[in-house]
C-alpha cells in the first residue's frame, strides 16, 4: 500500500483550507498537510491544528517556507492569483511538484513560462480544474463521444453567476480589478473553456468577443447610498447586494435551499427564510448539523476567519472590503461577456458569462444532426436530458445537487481532483487534465479578452504568432 503523498500548503483560504484540506482530513491514507505557509495568524494557526502541523512547519509566507528546505513531496498552491507565477517558479525550481489553483496566472506570458518550466524541469503539474472530475461533467462528455448526437453543429453554453456571487468575488472580492487579478473570461470561465476544449477535441480557429462592465458603477447607486452597506443605506430593505443580508443572514444559500429538489431540504429552506429563530433550534438537532455548516460556509467564510459568529462578521462587513456599497468599488472587470467561437470542423460555439443570475449555474445546449442534448449544472438542479429530433425526450438523468451535501464541491469535482493529482504523483495514472491541456484553455481566453478589448476578431494562428507561441 502506497503511503499517504505529504503536502506543503501556499494559502489556507477558501480552497486551500476548505476544500483541500478537507479532502486530506477525509483521505489521510492518501493525502497529509505537514507544512503551511499562511500570512494570515488565525487562518495558519486553525489549518495547522486541524492537520496536526508541526510549529516549525508552519511559515508566514511561501517564501520563508521554500527557505526552510524541502518539508514535503508536493506543493499545493493556493496564493492569489497575482502571486502563482512567482510561488510556482520557485516551487518548481525547489524541486516540488504542485497542483496549481487555476487560473494558471494572470498574463499569458506568466502561464506560458509557469507551463513550459514544469516540463524542462521534469516536474508534475497539475491544474485544478475540478469539473472535469465532477459526476455530471464526466456523464455529459459520455454523451458526447458515444455519438448519440450523430454530427455536432453548434454548442451554446452559459455561466450564469449569480449576482450575490458576481458582488462577493468580483465586484468586493479579489478578483475585481485587473490590476490584481486575472481578467473575469480567465477567471470564472477557465472551466468552462477547459470543458469545452475537453468535449470538442477540436482546435479553435477564429473567435470574437464582447462584454464591459455595465451595472456595477457609480451612476446606478441608489439615491443616497454610503459607501459601505453598515453606513445606513436607505436602499437596504430592496437593494439585492446589501451586504448583511448576504453574509450574516446568507439569504442567497436560504433561497438556495429553498429550491432544492429534495422535498425535506425545500422544507426547511422555506421555513428558515419565513422564521429565522428556527435556525438555532434546527442547527441544535443531531439532523440539523448539515443546516449549520452551509449557513456557516462561502461566502460567509471568506468575509472572517469565524463565521460561526454574527458580530464578527458584522465587524468584518464594517471594516473589510465586504461590506462596501457595491457601486462605490474599486472594480473594473466586465459583468458580462459572450465569446463566439468556430472550430477547425465548423462547428459554431457560444459561451456566455453573466453575473446577473437568479442562480448560480451553468446552462448547456449541445445540437447534432440527430439529437440535442441538454444539461444544467446548478446549486439546486443538475440534470441531463437527450433529445432526438422527432421531439422525444428519449432519457433524462438526475445528479445530486450541491445542497444535498452528499458530496465534495463542485458536484464531486474537488475530492475526484485530489484522488487524480495523488495517483499523478504515484505514478499510477495520468490526470484528466495536464497543465499543457490546461494551457489550451487559458490561451482562448486572453484571445477573447485581446478580441474584446480591440473590438476585433481574432484567427488564432494569428494571436499565437503574434505572442510569439506560433
């Protein structure tokens, strides 16, 4: 039996923490955390208790941990976007493999150069890239190579953000400005672009885009709002964004449940919106643990390193940046963009980004000469369904939703993930998604944003040899 891989951490946020962490406390037989490297105190200190870290492990910074010699057979980098390149190079310079957050960097040149010095060196890098582990995904890519749609003519494909999403990570959060992170088409939508560069198999060889920032600006404050949502906005009862109402009362995951599928979990979202003193006695309940940990997750985790605490996430929307008037930021990425595409086989591709979504979810549409098959991939609602061109819906499959929690994030995406980077490093198999692969993806999207930014179409032959790839 192959010993657990032992991993150093760059990041105990969200993902590190959250996801990865939690996957190395669910698996130890094939994962373990010995060394973090963390600049929040709190954030360092929990990550290191829960993993049993060693003091003299854990570092405040991932350059401090590189200093330190080698601690680990793997790095899994989850710094800020800004900080992959510089982390990763040295990482892979000191002799690691790594699983990398996506996006791969910021720039092209950056991912380029991160992608290129992994296979001179030797190393194993791997993207993460979640959903092409996640079970629907996984289904909906089944589909499409067993030909059951006979000749594909055309895909139309949504990333429908929801808008309290749009606010927490793009319009407050880090991702909001392209002087600190990568442009929203690479950030949001890299999965999507790596899925359907997965699913095509077939290069891309024009495409254009269109998108700006519309919504979020100053001009469409409400009359009278403060600059932070704690201010006394008099727009709070109605503005969508007020922050308290998404970070201490977690409406949006309230609605969410409320939408379940699942008769009992629909149940008991509607009951807590329409009487919030149920959710203390509710979370008390051995049934009601699972109530606790959604109201107690992202985005509410994000905002204070104790989300299990009103007041200190009231304290954290005071003072932190996420209690900001939504149209007083500091943002400048795009609320909307559709990329237009067409493959070397003629086949004609849309992706839309939006971040003005009653839901959070991904809508897909893939037509062929004998079928269409239909897929949504939501919070409340994940389906396939196949139809032939008669109009007989000839099958339609279910998958658990994220608010069934019997599963990882992203539909099971996070753990399949974390299982293919340990096989990776055992030599046992493959991934799904090598870095080159991964690559592929991110070059479409800063082809789109060149394409949006100079209103131009772009052949891609052309966008490499201008970047010097060609």
């Amino acid at each position: 039996m192959e010993e657990p891989v032992t991993a150093l951490l760059f990041g105990a946020g969200d993902r590190g923490a959250g996801a990865y962490g939690r996957f190395a406390l669910e698996a130890p037989d094939q994962l373990r955390f010995v060394a973090v490297a963390e600049p929040n105190e709190e954030r360092r200190n929990r990550f290191a208790c829960d993993h049993q870290i060693a003091p003299e492990n854990c570092f405040t910074g991932w350059e401090e941990a590189l200093a330190a010699g080698r601690v680990a057979d793997v790095v899994i980098n989850c710094t800020h976007d800004s900080l992959h390149h510089a982390s990763g190079m040295a990482a892979l310079q000191a002799g690691y493999d790594m699983l990398l957050e996506k996006p791969i960097a910021p720039t092209l040149a950056e991912a380029v150069a991160l992608v290129q010095t992994a296979e001179q060196l030797g190393r194993k890098l791997m993207i993460c890239h979640v959903l092409r582990y996640a079970e629907f995904f996984e289904a909906l890519g089944e589909v499409l190579q067993s030909g059951a749609l006979g000749q594909l003519i055309t895909v139309s494909w949504r990333e429908n953000v929801a808008a309290y999403h749009m606010a927490h990570s793009y319009v407050r959060g880090n991702w909001r400005n392209t002087q600190q992170a990568a442009p929203m088409i690479l950030a949001k939508c890299c999965h999507d672009l790596d899925l359907l560069v997965w699913y095509l198999r077939d290069p891309v060889i024009w495409l254009a885009s269109s998108g700006s920032l519309l919504h979020f600006r100053p001009e469409n404050a409400p009359a009278g709002a403060p600059d932070r949502c704690t201010d006394g906005c008099p727009a709070q009862m109605t503005c969508p964004f007020y922050a308290p109402a998404i970070y201490r009362d977690m409406l949006p995951i309230k609605y969410t449940l409320a939408r379940s599928p699942q008769v009992p979990v629909r149940a008991l979202g509607r009951a807590i919106i329409k009487n919030p003193r149920l959710v203390p006695v509710i979370e008390s309940l051995p049934a009601g643990r699972p109530l606790q940990s959604a109201l107690t997750a992202w985005p509410r985790s994000v905002a204070t390193p104790h989300p299990e605490d009103d007041e200190a996430v009231m304290q954290a929307l005071r003072e932190g940046p996420f209690g900001r008037c939504v149209y007083h930021c500091d943002n400048n990425v795009v609320d909307h963009q559709i990329v237009l595409m067409t493959t070397q086989s003629g086949v004609s591709v849309s992706l839309t980004m939006h971040g003005h979504s009653y839901e959070e979810g991904r809508t897909i549409r893939f037509d062929g000469s004998k079928a269409t098959l239909l897929g949504k991939f939501a919070h409340a609602s994940v389906f396939l369904e196949l139809w032939d061109q008669r109009g007989f819906l000839l099958w339609r499959r279910t998958f658990a939703s994220e608010v069934d929690r019997k599963q990882s994030g992203h539909g099971g995406g996070d753990a399949g993930l974390m299982r293919a980077f340990v096989r990776m490093i055992h030599g046992q198999a493959d991934p799904l998604n090598s870095a080159r692969s991964a690559l592929q993806s991110h070059l479409l999207a800063f082809a789109a944003e060149k394409a949006r930014l100079e209103e131009r179409t772009i052949r891609m032959e052309s966008f490499l040899q201008e970047e010097g790839l060609g």
